[in-house]
C-alpha cells in the first residue's frame, strides 16, 4: 500500500515538474518575443535609412572631398553650406541612434552587421576625423560617441568576417 507520505511527494514532484516546465516555456517565449522585437526595431530603422532622403544624403556624403577640418567646414559647414550640412545631421544622427540602441542592448550587432556593416564602416573612415577635431574644436568629447561606438562594435565583427577588406571605404 501506498502511505500519504509518497503520495504527497509524487504530487509535490509533479507540481513543480508543472511550474519548471512553464517557466521554460515562458523563458523561451521571451527570448523568441525579444528577438522578433528586436527585429522589428531593426528594419523600421533600416526602412528609413532606404528612404529616398537618406539615400541621397548618403550618396551627396560619401562624394564630398576635402583637405581638412577648415576645408570640410568652408565647404560643408552648417554656416557656409547648411543644405550640405543638413545631410551631415541627419546620417551622423541615424548612426548615433543606432548606436545608442546597441550600447544598450535594444539591438543585436550581428543584425546591424548583416544589413549595414559597409555604411557604418565607411561612415566613421571617412568622418571621424571630422568628428574627432570637432571634439576637440569645440571642447565637446560626447559629440557622435555613439557613431563611434557603433563604428568600433561593428567594425570588430567585420574585421573577423572579412580579414581581407579592413578599410572598405578609401578617400
């Protein structure tokens, strides 16, 4: 015969049998839940940076030339060319919010790599100079820190995928 002991222990033992199950469950629910999100986020972003603007801004961006910090700013400036400049603003502030998603975990890297790692590359090796004497020009070190963040995360996972091509972009 079976005591109330053993019976109690079967029941206990079924019961949290019961409970570690759901909690797997929901566990992978979210983890699933999370990376669709994530995903989400993701291509809403990617939607905008293939909107005709941008494009045409990226493209304008990644044509211009010049010697220096004076001369990118006598040409591109927000006070001697603000059209120019506008295009400036808006690519480095899609790539700082971008960063910012990533520094704080909203968005896998390794998706932002697969979809965007040339843009991202090729932004900061041609503007970071700019940026970099921006900084110090105007005593601000937090200007575009999380292009920069961005550029140094995605640029790590290039740099594993493909040796070969360390500096995409060439000036």
């Amino acid at each position: 015969m079976v005591s109330l002991v053993e019976v109690q222990t079967a029941y206990y033992m079924i019961a949290a049998t019961g409970v570690l199950v759901a909690a797997i469950y929901y566990v992978f629910n979210m983890r699933a839940t999370l990376h669709t999100r994530q995903a989400q986020m993701l291509m809403s972003l990617y939607q905008n940076w293939n909107q005709p603007k941008f494009q045409e801004a990226w493209m304008d961006l990644m044509a211009w030339e010049w010697k220096d910090y004076d001369d990118f700013q006598s040409k591109y400036g927000r006070n001697s060319n603000p059209n120019e400049y506008s295009k400036f603003i808006l690519i480095g502030a899609f790539f700082e919010g971008l960063g910012v998603f990533i520094k704080r975990g909203f968005i896998d890297p390794k998706l932002v790599d697969d979809l965007m790692s040339m843009y991202i590359i090729s932004f900061w090796q041609k503007l970071g100079p700019i940026y970099s004497e921006m900084r110090e020009r105007l005593n601000s070190p937090t200007i575009s820190e999380y292009a920069e963040y961005l550029y140094n995360v995605i640029y790590e996972i290039w740099k594993q995928q493909h040796p070969e091509t360390l500096h995409p972009y060439s000036q």
